[in-house]
C-alpha cells in the first residue's frame, strides 16, 4: 500500500509540475509564446480535478483493503 501511494503522489506531482512548468515556464516570455495570449487558459482548474480524482482513488483503494482484512 504504501508503494502504491508514494507512486500515485510521485505520477501527480509530476503531472502537475511539467503542466504548470509548461504553461508558465521558467523564463520571460517571448515573441512566440505572447502572440495566442487571448487563448490561453490556467491549468489550475484541471490539476485541482486531477488532485481530488486521485485522492478520491487512493481513498477508495485504502477503503477497499481494510474491509478485505
């Protein structure tokens, strides 16, 4: 159980972190990543699902093992 949740926490972070590293990145922006400015959208609203999915999953899992013993 506990590899299953340091592997679950370690696939969302890495989700979240190369998503949020994608859409703000770690320099200023520059001519190519300014120009579609009015179709960008925050991924904040689809990480915070993705979180509360994977707790929901662990949860749920955890649930599951303890009623089998």
């Amino acid at each position: 159980m506990y590899l299953f949740s340091i592997m679950l926490c370690g696939l969302i972070l890495y989700i979240n972190v190369t998503t949020l590293w994608e859409s703000y990145g770690n320099v200023p922006p520059y001519y190519g990543r300014t120009t579609n400015m009015d179709k960008w959208t925050s991924p904040w609203p689809v990480l915070a699902i993705i979180d509360v999915l994977a707790v929901l999953l662990y949860l749920g899992i955890r649930r599951c093992l303890s009623q089998k013993v």
